[in-house]
C-alpha cells in the first residue's frame, strides 16, 4: 500500500473509534461501553445510524 493510502486508512479508523466513543458516551454515560465501542469503531457507528 502507497504511503497516503495507508494515511487516509489510519485516519479513517482513528476517526470512527472517535466517533464510536463520542456516540457511545453520550447514550450510554458510560466509560466502558465507549472504550468498547471505540474498539469496535465503524461496526458501532454504522449500527447506531442504523438502529436510531
């Protein structure tokens, strides 16, 4: 993979934990569930959108 493609895949998934978290916290006020949420990444963010 070409230096600026794995730059915008790292971004990307840095991204979506952020937002998983971000996402996460505000539904749930829980630090666990944002951490583990976090680690899930996109599968979370998509589920969310989705689901609400």
């Amino acid at each position: 993979m070409s230096d600026k493609r794995q730059s915008v895949v790292k971004t990307g998934i840095t991204f979506g934990s952020a937002l998983a978290m971000v996402i996460s916290y505000t539904t749930w006020k829980s630090i666990g569930w944002a951490i583990f949420h976090g680690l899930l990444s996109w599968v979370y963010v998509i589920y969310f959108i989705l689901r609400y």
